[in-house]
C-alpha cells in the first residue's frame, strides 16, 4: 500500500487532504502537535468525517495513524517510508516545521532512495509549497539540493473545503464536520513522477486558480466574519443572513471579481456565478462556522499578499471600485477576536494609531487616501 506524511491533523488535514488521500488507496501518517489527537488516530486506525449540507452522510476514513510532529526520529523513519508529503498546519508554522522537512531529504539521500517524493503544501496562501520550499532549501547543503532536485516534487496547490471546528458531545477528537464542496488543485508543471489522487485536479494555470479561490471565497469570508463579529452575530451563516452584510460581502467579492477578471480573463458570466455559489455555502446552517475562526489571524489576513489587500491594490492597478473592500479593512481593524495575533492587532491599534497600524501590517503598500478611506469609515463605527 502506498503511504502519505500528513502535517496537521486539524479541521483541513482530517476533513479534507488526509480524507482524500486514505480514500485514494494510501496509508495516511498524521503528524502534529496535538497528542490527544495523535493518540485517538493510533486508537482507532480511522476516524468519523459528518458531511452536512442538503445531502447529509457520515464517512469513516480508514488507515490511518498519528505520531507526534516534535518526535525527530518519528518523522525522519516515517519520511523515509513514503512518496507524498502534505501540509494544512497554518502558513505561519511552515517555516517552523521545514526543518522536519530537511531531515527527511538528508535521510533519504542517506539511504541512497531514488523514489520520488511529492511535498504539497495546503494552506490558505499563494505558493505556499513553493515558501516552504525555500525555507527547506535553506538548511540544506549543495549536494543535498541537487538531490532534492532530483527526486523532489514541490508543487504548489488551493485548497477549498469549509470545516469548522466542531466539539460535538459524545464524538471522540478526531470527529469532524464539513461541507459537501470541495476542491484541491495542484500545480501540474512542479509534480515529480506520476501522481494520480482521486480528488486531486491538476493544473497549468495554479495561479489564477490560488487567486480565484483566495480573493473571492477568503476575501467574502473575512468580511463576513469582521461584520458580523463588530453586529454581534456568533456564525457566518447568521452574518450573511444580514442583508446589509451581504451587500457590502457581494460588493466587495465583485470588486475583488473585476480584478481577477481582467488579470486572468476569466469569464464574467462564469465568475459571477462562482461568487453567488459562495455565498450559499456561506449559508450552509449546518456548518455552525464562527466567526472568531474565519476571522483569526487578522495581522496575516491584513498582509499585503492575502484576502484584504491584494485585491484591493488590483482595483487601484485597473482604476475599478473598491468601496466595500475599503469597508472591510475597517470592520477587519475593529475585530476584537482572542487569537493571539487579534489580541496583537487590539495593541497595535490602541499604540499606535489606525495609520500605523495599517502602514506595518500591509508593509506600506496602500497609500494614504486609501488609509485616510479606512480610517473615515473605522472612526463612525
Ligand atoms: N478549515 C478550513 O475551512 C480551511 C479550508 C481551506 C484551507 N484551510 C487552511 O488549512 C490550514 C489549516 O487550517 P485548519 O482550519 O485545518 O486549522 P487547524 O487549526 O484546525 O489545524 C491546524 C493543525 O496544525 C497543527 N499544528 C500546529 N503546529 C504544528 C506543528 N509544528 N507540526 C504539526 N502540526 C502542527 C495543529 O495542532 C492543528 O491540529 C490553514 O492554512 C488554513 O488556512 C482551512
Ligand atoms: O483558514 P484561514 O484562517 O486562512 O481562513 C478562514 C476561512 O476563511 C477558511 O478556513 C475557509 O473556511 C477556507 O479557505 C474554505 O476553503
């Protein structure tokens, strides 16, 4: 039986990448951090996936095990025994897990492997593989790169699956919820030797797909959040139900939308399209997704690369509107989640100043109408 390495046995990791993988005929290894978690898979050798929607089903997926991400000589013996790699930790723990990563390459070289190794990053940012990549590459020395040159796939992927946390009474951790969409696309062009994924689409235009999923389904589902947090709503189905969210979440994925339709061509009809299929799965009531998730991490999601921002400086390069994506930096600036980085951002402002703030978290990419924008909107909530 094939086997895969799979960092991140959270909400992705179970409900989505590991799903389908084991389902694609391989033997999934979890690594994290999380023993409970770790201890439950090497229990049961399988967990409960709850598919909610319109056409609700339970899947058990099977084959699996966990070992801890932080046992060294755990990670490298499990490297050495499988041809595929995955990630869904949190862009901001890939640079601390790419050490394991290096580990694993030297051992294979060691041990003289010629079988290819595919390593695909899925997270919620552009190239993240190809990030993670670096990062490896950086702690290897020359005849290790040229090794891992040789026998190492890197290739980029967008993942898209909502899976809230869930902590349902009764259900053991390794328990999870998620919606019937799902969609994991990966770079064609960077896969090493031949793989096949039930599940998986391969692609020559990553790109415009990472962008697509990021800058409409992220760029919706923050603003979503960031509103509905500052109205008081707990869920983004109880957010999106606002009709004055709505308006200012569809405006602000057109805005974003006009952007990708002319960067990357696409189809407007179609595109639009696309985005009201979002919103319905924003609606999904089964989902029960709180808006403190889909809102943590607001320093990375006010970067200059994410969901907010990038987006925004598209309308200003094509001269198009972006009220509403000018709308949800304020109501982003005003989030008051308990994660760590919305309890930094509470701090900065309150230090610091909206201008700031804004000029350090995006790295001075917007100007300052735009920042005076924010600020106009920010100061009447
Ligand atoms: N949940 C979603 O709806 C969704 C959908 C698409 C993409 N994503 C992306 O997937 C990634 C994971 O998101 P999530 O919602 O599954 O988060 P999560 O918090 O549920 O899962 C992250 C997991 O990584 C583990 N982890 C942390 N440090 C680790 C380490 N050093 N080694 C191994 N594991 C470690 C955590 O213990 C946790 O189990 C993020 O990039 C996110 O943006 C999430
Ligand atoms: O995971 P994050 O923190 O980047 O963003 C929160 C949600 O928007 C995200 O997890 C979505 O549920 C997901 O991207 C859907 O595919």
């Amino acid at each position: 039986m094939k086997r895969a390495l799979h960092f991140g046995a959270g909400n992705i990791g179970r409900g989505f990448i590991g799903k389908i993988i084991s389902e694609a005929g391989y033997e999934v290894i979890f690594a994290d951090v999380n023993g409970q978690v770790i201890d439950q898979l090497n229990i049961d050798k399988e967990y409960e996936v709850e598919v909610v929607g319109e056409n609700s089903k339970t899947d058990i997926v099977k084959n699996v095990s966990g070992i801890m991400s932080n046992d060294p000589e755990k990670v490298k013996e499990a490297g050495l025994r499988v041809s595929l790699i995955t990630t869904a930790v949190g862009p901001n723990v890939l640079k601390i897990i790419s050490g394991s990563f290096a580990d694993v390459i030297k051992a294979r070289k060691e041990k003289g492997l010629e079988e290819v190794l595919n390593i695909i990053a899925c997270e919620n940012m552009v190239k993240g593989t190809t990030f993670l990549k670096e990062n490896i590459y950086e702690k290897l020395n020359e005849s290790e790169k040229e090794y891992a040159d040789k026998y190492i796939g890197f290739p980029d992927s967008a993942v898209d699956r909502i899976v809230p946390p869930v902590n349902a009474e009764g259900k053991k951790p390794t328990y999870v919820v998620v919606e019937e969409f799902y969609e994991w696309i990966v770079d064609r062009n960077l896969i090493k030797g031949d793989l096949e994924l039930e599940g998986m689409i391969k692609t020559d235009n990553l790109m415009a797909y990472i962008e697509r999923k990021l800058f409409t389904l992220n760029t919706g589902h923050a603003i979503t959040a960031y509103i509905g947090k500052y109205k008081k709503y707990k869920t983004i189905d109880e957010s999106i139900k606002d009709a004055d969210i709505r308006n200012i979440v569809k405006g602000a994925m057109g805005e974003s939308g006009e952007v990708l339709i002319k960067r990357y061509s696409f189809d407007r009809e179609e595109h639009f399209k696309y985005i009201d299929k979002i919103i319905k799965r924003f609606e999904n009531i089964y989902l029960k997704d709180d808006v403190e998730r889909v809102g943590r991490q607001p320093l990375r999601k006010l970067g200059k690369n994410e969901r907010l921002i990038k987006p925004l400086l598209g309308t200003l390069e094509y001269n198009t509107s972006n009220e509403n994506l000018v709308t949800g930096i304020a109501y982003a600036l005003k989030f008051d989640g308990s994660d760590e980085e919305s309890v930094k951002l509470s701090s900065m402002m309150k230090e610091k100043g909206l201008a700031e703030t804004l000029k350090e978290v995006t790295e001075n990419s917007i100007g300052e109408d735009i920042t005076a924008r924010v600020e106009s909107i920010y100061n009447k909530l």
